[in-house]
C-alpha cells in the first residue's frame, strides 16, 4: 500500500486556501483552487472548522492510500460547497444538518455575486424569511419580462451558478396593484446545492416571454400558470389549459374570480350526456375595485 506524506508546507498552503473562502469569486482564484483540490484529493483533513470565519488553528491530515479494499467509505466525509469553492468536513456519523452557517453564508454570497456580476437584469433583491423558507434562505431576484431570458440564461450556464433545474413556475395576485402579477420562478442549482428565486411583476395585457427554450420542464408549469391565472406567455409552443375543462370560463386562481364560477357542469339524464349551462345564484356577484379587493361596486 502506498503512503501519502503531507509537508508542512503543503498544509500551510492548503490552510491559506480555505481562508479565502471569504474573498470574492475571481476567475483566477477558482482556476487556483481547482489545481489544488486535484493536488490534495484524497487527503482527509480533520481540523477544518466548521465555520468558515476564525479558521487559525493547525491543521492536521492524515496519510491516504491508493484506492484499495481497504479506503474509506466516501459516506464519512462531506462536501460544503459555497460559490465556486470546496472543503472537507468530517461528520463523526452525525446527521445533515441542512440549516446551517454555512448554508446562511453561501446564499448571501450568491446574492452578493449576482448584485456585481449582471447588475442591469436586476430590479430588486430581498433575502431572509420575509420571502424565503427557514430552512433554505434563498435570495429572491426581482427581473422585468425583457430581462427575464437572459437572466435565466446567465444564471443555468454560469460555472460557478449553474442552476440547471426548473423546480416550479407559479404566480400571485395582487387586484391592488397596477402590475398585479408576479410570476415566480424557482431554480435549483444541483451542483453547488443552492436556491434561488425568480420574481417578475406583469399586468394582465403584457406577455411574458416564455422560458421553454432554457428550461424545458417549464412547458406545463406556463400552461398551468396560464390556466389559472391567465398571463400570456409569447413564444410557448403550445399554450393550451390543462387543468380545466374544455370550454372554461374565467381563471380560477385571480382574487376577483366567483368562488361558484359562471357555470355549472352536470350530467343530464333526459338527453343522456353532460351539458353545462349557465349557474343561477342565489347571491348576488361581488365587483372588485383594484383599490381594495374587499369593496364591492355597483352594477
């Protein structure tokens, strides 16, 4: 069996690098650190802190061996990815916790970059649990429909992003707003393990351009969209309902729609079929105002 001798100057070096885990992403950092995660692969390092601030201790390693029988079953170490850069923690068989510093300090970095990198596609950014679960943090990017694709595009093709997953498309609506839809995107970026989402506010008249041709799983997520809410999605190879039924009135999910809709669908025992006719209430329909979507005007 072959035996590995860490120097001290090589553990110098490597604790120089995970210290600049604080400063910002540059091309040449990454290109420096990927030859090193090369250079030490296989090397367990045991003293590396979990957190990523205070790091001033000495660092031990211990000696590897070439892939055997005998190595060390890859469940005992985890990776922590956070913007572009690696390091190895030891979990003494202790569960994920998912909910951590470190995730806390790679999603802040993620909004941070994403400010620098292509502030015009940007509108707004809010982070923290006003937006965003306790568990994931996730940062919320504000964008216009023009700004949507290439955003998009940026962030699925970025090495250090790579959000290669559409998760869900939905929407909200707010009737007291002049843009009173916003559109939500969520991406999940499976090789850095981050979140993020995606908003942009649309009135009823102005498509959104559609993200099929980035995302393919967005296809049916933009048919239930427009089903429910009716916001146009230009470009969509085939915009067609999905969830109701043919002929349907209306978009169930806006605030000002009935709660009984505007027909009624049954079978019909005299003519042998389902016929849908127009529903007779017994309550008179509430008209929203876009002021408030509680008062009601007359007809």
């Amino acid at each position: 069996m072959f035996q590995c001798v860490v120097t001290t100057a090589m553990l110098r070096h490597l604790l120089l690098l995970t210290r600049k885990l604080e400063a910002p992403v540059s091309q040449g950092l990454l290109s420096q650190l990927e030859y090193h995660q090369g250079l030490f692969r296989g090397f367990a390092v045991q003293a590396l802190k979990d957190e990523i601030h205070g790091l001033n201790t000495e660092t031990k390693a211990t000696s590897c061996s070439e892939a055997s029988s005998q190595t060390t079953s890859p469940s005992t170490f985890s990776q922590i990815r956070s913007m572009g850069y690696a390091y190895a923690r030891k979990t003494n068989n202790k569960a994920h916790v998912h909910h951590s510093h470190n995730l806390e300090f790679s999603q802040s970095q993620l909004a941070d970059y994403l400010i620098k990198t292509v502030p015009k596609f940007i509108t707004m950014v809010v982070q923290g649990p006003a937006q965003s679960s306790f568990l994931y943090q996730e940062p919320t990017i504000y964008t216009t429909p023009e700004h949507l694709i290439p955003l998009l595009y940026f962030l699925r093709d970025h090495v250090n992003l790579q959000f290669k997953s559409m998760i869900d498309i939905t929407a909200v609506d707010f009737p007291e707003r002049k843009a009173r839809f916003e559109v939500v995107y969520h991406l999940l970026s499976p090789r850095w393990n981050n979140r993020i989402r995606i908003k942009v506010p649309v009135d009823e008249l102005t498509p959104i351009p559609s993200t099929v041709p980035v995302f393919n799983s967005s296809n049916w997520f933009e048919r239930e969209v427009w089903d429910m809410f009716g916001v146009f999605f230009s470009g969509h190879p085939d915009l067609r309902r999905i969830l109701t039924d043919y002929g349907f009135t209306g978009f169930p999910l806006r605030k000002d729609f009935p709660l009984t809709g505007y027909t009624e669908v049954r079978y019909d025992y005299s003519k042998k079929r389902v016929v849908s006719e127009p529903l007779e209430l017994t309550q008179e329909f509430r008209y929203f105002d876009f002021s408030s979507p509680w008062d009601t005007l007359p007809r």
